[in-house]
C-alpha cells in the first residue's frame, strides 16, 4: 500500500479507507489482480491528480504511477515546478487489469461498469484529501469524474468547476510513452506541463 502522509483526521481516515479498498470485491477486477493500488500522498493536499488504472509494474509495487508512466508524471510534475510529494496522486480504478499475452500482462482498459463500482473510493479520497484542484489524466480519469464519457482533447486549457471543485484535464501519460519522435514526445509533455500549470495556479488562487 503506497503511504498517505499527515498528522490530520483527514489522513488518518483515509488510512482506514486504504486498508478497507485493501479487501476490495466490488467488480471483479480483484481476481486477477496482485492488489489493490491506493492513491498515496498528504491529505490534505491541493492537487489531486487521477490516472486511470495501475499498471504492471503499479500492481506489483502496490503504488501508484511507479513505471514508465510515472516517469512521465514525474517530467511533468518537475516541468512545472510542482513537487510530487505535495500532491496526492491516485487511479479511477485501484486494480490492474490486463490479459495475457504469452508471458506479458497487456493493459486493458477498464470498462465504464469498473469505473463506476470504484467511484466510492475516489469519493472517500475526494472527501479526506479535499484538493483545491482535481486533475484528470486521460479518458478514463475523466470519465470517473465527471461521471460520463467526454472527449480529453475539448476539456484541456480550461478550469471546470465541478459539484463545488476545480478540475482541470490533461492526457494520460502513457500516451506520451508512447510517442515514437522525440519532438513530438517533447510537445506532449510540455503540453502536459502546461495543464498541471494551469491546476497549480488555480489552487493557489482558491
Ligand atoms: N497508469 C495509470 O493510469 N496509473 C498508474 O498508476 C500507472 C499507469
């Protein structure tokens, strides 16, 4: 279980709620996962940035953003200026799903119904981190917190205000991993720098 950092109620509870995500059985996504990856970082906090799911090298760390995709959260973190030990950084979905490719575990991504049995955990999150500023990384991020389906691409460069919270949207960044040109990889990722920009502003200005 990845560490929740701070002395506040907040934490303390959210402790609790790790250890109970920990025995997770609300979709069937535990089965074949080694464990649940909960977010980890201070809470309060005023960024919380959500990814999609764990992936591979997540799932057996048990934290979250660990891998290649990490790397690339960290880039764009650093790019920013913000240091990633301030923030809370977690997943729309707490267990790695995947399917076997002769000895590889491949990444599927989670389905709408998934997304939606975790939605409790992000809540419980939301409620004990209580960030200034949500951030959604990629398609399933956003579907978890708006609650629907929407394209990343016409959310990006703006502050949304959502049910009382500020959430700003980027890509996911195994989307940049994936990038082949290293100029195109290094737009994207300034790009990516740009948006968690934006959401740092934001809560400063809260
Ligand atoms: N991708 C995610 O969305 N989250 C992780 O923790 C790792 C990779």
């Amino acid at each position: 279980m990845g560490a929740i950092v701070g002395r506040s109620s907040g934490a303390g509870e959210l402790r609790a709620v790790a250890a109970e995500a920990a025995g997770c059985t609300r979709c069937d996504l535990y089965r074949d996962a080694t464990q649940t990856v909960f977010g980890e970082g201070p809470a309060p906090a005023p960024l919380m940035l959500v990814g999609e799911q764990p992936g591979d090298r997540e799932d057996l760390a048990g934290e979250p953003f660990v891998g290649p995709a990490g790397r690339i959260l960290d880039a764009a973190l650093a790019a920013a200026g913000i240091d990633r030990e301030g923030v809370y950084v977690t997943n729309a979905v707490k267990h790695f799903k995947w399917e076997a490719r002769g000895k590889r575990r491949i990444h599927k991504s989670p389905n709408a119904t998934e997304v939606t049995a975790c939605r409790a955990w992000l809540d419980e999150e939301l409620t004990r981190v209580d960030p200034d500023v949500v951030v959604a990384l990629g398609a399933v991020a956003v579907r978890s917190v708006f609650g629907k389906a929407l394209a990343v691409g016409g959310l990006r460069g703006q502050v949304h205000e959502l049910a009382g919270r500020l959430v700003v949207v980027t890509v996911h960044p195994a989307s940049v991993v994936r990038i082949r040109g290293a100029e195109e990889r290094d737009r994207a990722l300034d790009g990516m720098a740009a948006d968690l920009r934006l959401a740092a502003e934001a809560s400063r200005s809260r």
